[in-house]
C-alpha cells in the first residue's frame, strides 16, 4: 500500500485501497467495469488524528 501524508496532521497513513469485489466485477464487465472502481475505493483515515478523506 502506498504511504501518503494526513493533510490535517501531516503524519505518514496507508492509503485507502480497492475492494476485491470491484476489481472482479470491472474485469467482467469492462469497460463499464472501469465504473465501479471509480465508485468504491475505501476512505483514506488517519489513525492519530483521526481525519478521513477519499485521497
């Protein structure tokens, strides 16, 4: 996972991933697949300060 900063803190988070489910369903169903990891991709939150944000 890739490590960004919190933009309320600035301490170092794990970004928010991608459900397997959405990356199934966009291979079955491209390219209106490509729709649904658009949609879905988990919230970025912060476990100091406690701030969630969908970077």
């Amino acid at each position: 996972m890739a490590q960004i900063s919190c933009p309320k803190c600035g301490k170092m988070v794990t970004r928010g991933g991608i459900p397997a489910w959405q990356i199934i369903v966009a291979i079955c169903f491209f390219p209106i697949g490509l729709l649904a990891l658009l949609a879905g991709r988990e919230p970025t939150v912060c476990p100091f300060c406690g701030h969630t944000s969908q970077i």
